[in-house]
C-alpha cells in the first residue's frame, strides 16, 4: 500500500498481484501461517491524491474458515523543494467471514528516495473497544540494480476492555529484515518477520505468530 507513496507526481494507475507463504501484518499471521494470494490496485493523481484498494485471502482463527481481507485507502501526498515528500491520510479495513474485526485508521507519513515513516491512529483496533497507535519506518536500500535490502520496524500501542486477556496499555514491536531482487515485472523477496509477543493485541485465536521467514512473488502492472 505504500506505493501510492513515491509516484504522486503523476497521474497514473498501478497494481500487485502476490503470492505469499504466510500473510503478516505488522507481525501478526493474517493466514493462520499459511499462504496467501494478493492484490493492489492503486490510482496516483497528479494533483497529489491517491486513492487504492488490497484484498488478500485470509484466515483469523476458527471459527473463522477462509475468507477475504479488503483494506480501501486514500490520502493526499506532495513533494517539498528539499526532495522530502509527506502525506496524510486513512484507510479501512473489512473482513468478510469476521466482521467484528473491521476498523479505520487515519495516518501521516513521510518519505525520502529509500525511507519512509508513519504514524496510525485507529480508534477500534480489530474491533476493540480501545483506541491504538502504530509508528513504522520502512528501508529500502539498493545494492545493485536488481538486489535490494529491506527493512522495517513498528511499535504498537493499544489497550484492551475489560474482560479481555489483557487489561491495561501495552507496547509491541514488530520488525522485518530481507532481500528482494527485480526481474523486470517480477520481484521475489524473503525475509524474516518478528515480533516481541506472538499475540500481539490481536483478538484472535489459534495459531500464535512465531517468528518466521516469509517467502513472496509479486507481479507488477
């Protein structure tokens, strides 16, 4: 979804699709640890507004069974004379088979040629009845023309309501280390995924989220 991020210059339409051995999101298996099939369609203004869509395959916990995962985002991003970019904008995410796990988010972002950050803010994370904030900086860094390295590193905090396994604040950490290499429309990445709580503020059950090496193939149009 950040590719909307680096192409606000002109106005043009892009687009994912992925295969994935195991769908994480900021650490946490959406697939309970098993493959998954994706896809990004983005659309760049050249006014500076995007607006996209990702849908993936997912699989929370039982009793949820297999279903779909739908996040819908848009925002507004300029570049300053310094070459710094910064954005500000949200997104909503919905999922077919556990509807009590939608919620929205607002962010603000920014970016230089290889690094970018941003800030979340969702006031029902995965349905809670609590508020969340989630900071990320993402790296990628070449090391020739085709061979890059990619890294990421998040911090989430969230509370949970009463009742729940958790009852006060608490602060995880999420982090993603790897190598992709281009071939020409092609890009085929792995990376190590990790996160200090296999849990981590989801209200899911079944398989927890060890730490794992993700394997990805992603076509490009």
């Amino acid at each position: 979804m950040l590719a909307a991020f680096w192409n606000c210059a002109n106005g043009q339409v892009s687009g994912t699709l992925s295969a994935i051995s195991d769908y994480r999101y900021r650490g946490i298996t959406l697939s309970d640890r098993k493959p998954a099939a994706q896809m990004t369609v983005v659309y760049d203004d050249s006014t500076g507004w995007y607006l996209g869509a990702f849908a993936s395959t997912a699989r929370l916990a039982p009793p949820a069974d297999a279903h779909v995962q739908g996040v819908a985002f848009g925002g507004y991003a300029f570049r300053m004379p310094s070459g710094l970019s910064l954005e500000a904008g949200g997104d909503y995410a919905t999922f077919a088979a556990a509807g009590r796990d939608d919620y929205g988010e607002v962010f603000l972002g920014a970016a230089s040629e290889s690094v970018s950050a941003r800030v979340y803010y969702a006031p029902r994370y995965f349905g809670l009845r609590s508020n969340a904030v989630y900071g990320e900086l993402n790296a990628l860094l070449p090391i020739n023309d085709r061979v890059h390295l990619l890294a990421h590193f998040g911090m989430l905090r969230t509370a949970y309501p009463a009742g729940y396994q958790h009852t006060t604040a608490r602060m995880f950490v999420d982090g993603r280390i790897g190598l992709g290499v281009d071939f020409s429309r092609l890009r085929l990445e792995i990376a190590w995924v990790g996160t200090n709580d296999a849990y981590a503020a989801y209200p899911l059950t079944g398989a927890s989220s060890p730490n794992t090496v993700v394997l990805s193939l992603t076509r490009s149009f």
